[in-house]
C-alpha cells in the first residue's frame, strides 16, 4: 500500500515527507520535483511570501543515483521564512527578546479567521494562541504534498499515464476550453498567469485578482485535473472505500480550501436525463483505432473515466472547487478569544488567491491515488514487475 506522510509548520524550519512503498527502479530527480515546486509557488494572486521562499527539495532517503530503492522516500523542503521566526517558532522553551525578528507575543493570533481553522482548532486542542493551529493548517504544507506527488507522476508517466491540470473558474469567471485535447490545455496553462487555457478568460481572471487585491479581499476558484492513459480497471466497485471516484474526492478534499469536488459532468449530471449523460460503447474502428489497441471505445467521456468506483479507459477528469482564503485585509467580524469582545478578525500576510497554486495541488493528490491504485492493480517490488503485471492484464482485456 503506498502511503505517506507529512510534518512541518507554516513558519518552522521545514516541511518533511516520506513516502512508503514506491516499488525499486522508479526515476526519480530533484530537478522534476522542484518543477513542479515553482509551478505551485508561481501563478497570479500570490501574497509577500512567496518572494521569500524558493522551495527546493532535497532527498534524503529511498533515492539512489537517480532511482527508487523500493525504501521509504525521505522529503524536505526547507522555509526560508524560517529565518525571520526563529525565536517565535522556536521548538526550546520560549526566551524573549531572543534571536531575530518579532516576538511571541507580537506574533500571537487571538481574532479568529471566519473560515480558518483558527477558531475551532484552538478550543478543540486547547491553544490560547491560534497560531499554534494556523501554522499548521496553512497551505504550506501543500509544498510536501505536491513533491510527493511528483515521484508519484515519475512512476505514472512509466506506465505511460500523463496529468495535467488548469483552472477552470476564478472569482466567478469560467474558462472555455471545449475541444481543446490535453496537451493544448498543458500548453496554454502553463503560458497563463492564472494557469488558464482560456486566453481571454486569463486576462479576466487577471483583472478580477485586481480588483480583489485593492478591495482588501480574496478569490476561490475551481481547478481541474486530467489524466490520460489510466487502463481500465483500477479501484473497485466490491466495496465503498475501494471506489476510486470517492478516494479521489476524499485526496481532494483533503486540500486546503476545498470545499467541492466533481467527477466527469460533476453536478450537471444531476440536472440531465440519462440519454444525455452516459456515454455510449461503440465497437472500436479497426482501422482508426483510438482506445489502444481495445476493441472498443466511448462515444464520449461524460463520466469522467469513472464508471461504478472503477476506471473506463477514458480519461480520467476531476475537478475541485476552492473557496477564497480566509485572511481578508478588510476582516470580517469576529470575537477575541481574550477579552470575548467582538472585533474585526486578524491580519495574517497572506496571498489574494492561491487557485492556480491548487491546481498544481490537485494534480498532486491525483497522482498520488493513481498510483496508490495503480500498485494496488499491478503489484511488484520493481517497476519491471508492476510493468510485467500491467502488460499481463492489458494483454488479458484486449483478448478478452
Ligand atoms: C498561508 C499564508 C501565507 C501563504 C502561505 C499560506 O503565508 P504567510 O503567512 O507566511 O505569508 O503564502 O502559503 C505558503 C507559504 C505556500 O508555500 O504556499 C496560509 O495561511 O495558509
């Protein structure tokens, strides 16, 4: 079962990753991890820190010469900010007054964000200072999650399974991308500011971050993740917590600020009859085959590649929808967990919108349930073995 784990603070000297049961063989790079790194930093919206933080990874454990070891692949990703919080976030018994930057008590969160974890993470766990939750529930974290999810799209793009994702709506305006294959949604994202295919929704996304950033607010959106090559068969209809379909909304919604996730048609599915929903089988052309080598295909991807928890062929599409941050330079009102007086709710830096970084996110955590159900299917110490195994069963459908 590949798993994985995270730890680190927002401002703490770094974010840590392991990575557990990633068979042997599988290429693995700094390089690779640390672009998807800057694609996460990079897009539209952002906030001061990440002026401060150039997130590299460094491999400490699992990874030799280049290749997994089949051993536990150990992550970390220092914080630059670090530097300046040394003394407030300091794991040794509080000296004030001590090392650089503010103190403790200048840094200490007592107003409570509507919509951060803030609040009711400080009574559930009994913090007086809600930064001992916020530190924690920050997206930083979803530094590690995306480099987990790089060696996770090292071992799919083995197996030849490609991911890419795009913003689909931000701040209310929604992205055209009808017709566009993959690769043209890959191309025309990564040359958008806001990680938008749709050139002149980009230029309107741009424009509302603008007027969001002046008005002290900030901006939600909805990210989508594609995956094309996934064969047909992974997860399971046996049982609940086998459906891929759910395990990719639980991974999602296990992002920061996801607040809705959708597969294939998502919602609208509910709106529509059944004829205009489900996507018809067709016998494959013999001659214009596109389903790879299976003999047949779908007359559309409606389902977004998940038929009853389990994978069709098709692509799979899903999307997720985040909510604007919490922090708001024009707070809402909130109580002061001190005196229990109403005031406005505190300032944190903060970023006006983070949804072409969630995107990246979203892909990550794809990645990571693909393979989780990828070695789940195909099995194998090595890649050579899940390899043999995935050639077996494929072997098994086209003559099925
Ligand atoms: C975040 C607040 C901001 C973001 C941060 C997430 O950080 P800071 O409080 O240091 O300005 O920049 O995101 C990251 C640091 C990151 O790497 O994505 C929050 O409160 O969630």
């Amino acid at each position: 079962m590949l798993r994985f784990l995270t730890a680190g603070e927002s401002h703490g000297p770094a974010l840590l990753g392991i990575l557990e049961g990633m068979p042997a063989g599988v290429p693995v790079s700094a390089e690779c991890i640390d672009a998807e790194l800057a694609r996460r930093q990079g897009g539209y919206g952002r906030g001061g820190r990440m002026k401060i933080e150039q997130d590299r990874v460094e491999i400490l454990a699992g990874v030799r010469h280049g290749f997994t070891l089949g051993s536990p692949v150990g992550l970390l990703i220092r914080n630059r900010d670090w530097a300046n919080w040394e003394a407030v976030m300091s794991p040794a018994p509080p000296q004030e007054g001590a090392g650089p930057g503010p103190s403790i008590k200048e840094r200490a969160v007592t107003r409570p964000r509507p919509g951060h974890a803030d609040l009711a993470g400080g009574l559930k766990y009994g913090h007086h200072d809600l930064r001992n939750i916020l530190e924690r529930a920050s997206a930083r974290e979803t530094a590690m999650r995306v480099a987990i999810g790089a060696v996770c799209q090292g071992l799919l793009a083995e197996l030849g399974i490609r991911l890419v994702s795009h913003v689909v709506s931000l701040g209310g305006v929604e992205a055209d991308t009808a017709g566009l294959v993959p690769e043209e949604i890959a191309g025309r994202a990564a040359a958008s500011p806001v990680y938008c295919a749709d050139e002149r929704a980009s230029e309107a996304m741009v424009a509302a971050i603008d007027r969001a950033r002046q008005a002290g607010d900030s901006l939600g959106g909805v990210v989508e993740v594609i995956a094309a090559g996934v064969p047909v068969g992974l997860g399971s209809h046996v049982a609940a917590d086998r459906r891929l379909d759910a395990r990719l909304a639980q991974a999602l919604m296990g992002i920061q600020a996801i607040k809705g996730v959708e597969v294939g048609l998502g919602f609208e599915a509910a709106r529509r009859p059944g004829s205009q929903v489900h996507d018809e089988i067709l016998a494959a052309d013999a001659r214009r085959d596109l389903s790879g080598g299976l003999w047949f295909r779908r007359a559309s991807n409606r389902a977004g590649g998940l038929e009853g928890g389990v994978t069709n062929g098709e692509p799979v599409v899903v999307r997720a929808a985040m909510k604007p941050i919490a922090t708001l330079y024009q707070p809402l009102i909130s109580v002061d967990i001190v005196t229990k007086r109403e005031e406005r709710a505190g300032i944190e830096r903060s970023d006006t919108c983070a949804v072409p970084a969630a995107s990246v996110v979203a892909q990550a955590a794809v990645a990571f349930v693909l393979a989780q159900a990828v070695l789940e299917k195909f099995g194998g110490d090595s890649l050579d073995e899940v390899r043999r195994n995935r050639d077996a069963y494929l072997a098994a459908v086209r003559a099925f």
